[in-house]
C-alpha cells in the first residue's frame, strides 16, 4: 500500500507547515502505522529529522507547525508557551446552542479512570481557556470557530463536551454515530440496492488556521496559514447549509460560509473585549 502523501502548505529553513489527514498520529502509532513524522521524513529531502513544535490528536485533522532544526523547534515552542501563537479550529457540534459565544476556562486534569481521557477538576486541572464563536446554526447541530488561548491535551473536546455542546462526533466525549443524510433532508431516498453512505463518521474537529512570527525575531512578519477541510468535513458542511436551511437559521455571515470553502483566513474570536462580555 503506498504512503500517505501529506500537504505541505508552507516551507522555509526553519519550518514546515502542513495539513495533517485525520487518523495520523504524531507520535509513535499503537497500531504500528506510520506517524507523521515518518511519513514527512520519507516525502521530503531533510538534513536532519522533523521536529515536533505542537500536536494534534489522531482523529483531528488540520494546519500543523514543525520545525527543520532544534534551534527552530525552540523558539517557536517557546512562541506557543508565550501564547505568541494564535490557533483557531473548527467543529460541528451538537445544538441548539444556548449563546453565540462563549469563553471558557474550566482547568483541565487527566482522568483517574482513563489515563487517555481528560476532565475537568477545579482544583487539580491545569488552567485552559477557550473562546468560541457560533458559525452557523444547523438546528441539532453547529458549526463553531474555536480559538484555544492555552494547548492543554483534548482542550475543546472536553471544554465543549463539559458545557453540554459535545462535538457531533466524539467516540471519547460524546457520541460515536456517523451524521447521516437522512437525519437532516426531508424526503431523503437512497440509492436502490446501496446502503446510506455517511456524510462524515470521523472526529469532527479541524485545526483551521495558525498565525505565527516568521523572519527575524526582532521584527518579525505575522503569517496566517489556513488548512482546507477535507471531502468529508467539507461535504458534511455544505449539506447541513443546505438541507437545514427551513428550519434552522444556517451560517449567520455568508462571507464565513465562503471563506471556509474557500480555505481563507476566518477572524479569531478572541480579544480583550470578550472577556467582559462572554459568558
């Protein structure tokens, strides 16, 4: 079977920036399959080997930042811990929603239970803070813009799944079921002698953009970098735009709507205003 081939959105002497495919793991694979970095150092001519700056579960998919040299891995993950670095996701989750927005900080802990899970403890979680904004409301469910102010393990899997708007999809936090065609349009047939096909049954989370500092550290150029969604989460959006629309009030800026289609950088909902303001 041949490799993975990975998106490559961004290149320089110090770093690389891609689009990781869900099911790809960062780090080593408990099933035995090729991890990221493998599946990089075996795609492109390198001196030395990727090295990880940040990471992202398996099961999401998105824009990701390594860096070429130890050197460049040290100043861009201490870029992250002096939240220099602005990351912004996006995800369908389950709905109605109580507010348009929101910013959280419930502390994040690992699970006594399930030492691959997280929850939230008050007194023994680390600090997280989320801020998220409602992108379109599909009745059931929405498609939300996440900015995570901090990078604890499962951040806004558990924030979202603690605040009662699980991720549509989340085996480990919510539901597992696929979302499928015929929950959402009226009249739906399938195809003679085919079983329904579902519109997405992955993790339905996508790290969309990243703004970083490149260049010069005394003066350095801000870049944003967006990561398209793939097929399925684009399709899965696209369909709920268009078979809610007489029952729920869709994207509440068409130029969201495009810009996401479109892999162009979306505003992060973050600023100091929101504080005061966000519940």
């Amino acid at each position: 079977m041949a490799k993975q081939k990975i998106d490559i959105l961004f290149e320089s002497d110090d770093i690389l920036v891609i689009n990781k495919p869900t099911g790809v793991s960062v780090t080593a694979d408990r099933g035995g399959a090729a991890d990221i970095l493998q599946l990089l150092n075996g795609q492109i001519s390198v001196s030395e080997p990727l090295r990880l700056i940040h990471r992202l579960d398996k099961e999401t998919s998105g824009v990701m930042l390594l860096g070429k040299h130890k050197a460049a891995q040290s100043r861009y993950s201490s870029l992250f811990e002096k939240r220099q670095i602005q990351k912004l996701y996006l995800a369908i989750v389950q709905g109605p929603l109580a507010y348009p927005g929101g910013s959280i900080k419930d502390p994040i802990a690992r699970s006594q239970r399930n030492p691959r899970a997280m929850h939230i403890h008050p007194r023994l979680g680390k600090p997280a803070h989320t801020v998220w904004k409602q992108l379109a409301d599909f009745g059931m469910l929405a498609l939300v813009a996440a900015q995570t102010i901090t990078g604890r393990t499962h951040q806004i899997r558990i924030h979202f799944s603690h605040r009662g708007m699980p991720l549509a999809i989340d085996s480990m936090y919510g539901a597992s079921q696929p979302l499928m065609l015929s929950s959402f349009k009226n009249g739906y047939r399938p195809k003679r002698d085919r079983d329904e096909s579902p519109m997405i049954s992955r993790l339905t989370l996508h790290a969309y953009q990243l703004t970083v500092p490149l260049g010069n550290e005394a003066e350095p150029e801000m870049k944003t970098f967006v990561a398209g969604l793939d097929k399925k989460f684009a399709a899965a959006v696209k369909l709920l735009t268009k078979h809610t629309a007489n029952m729920a009030e869709g994207f509440i800026d068409e130029a969201d709507f495009e810009k996401i289609l479109n892999a162009l950088p979306l505003t992060y909902p973050y600023t100091l205003e929101s504080e005061e303001t966000q519940p």
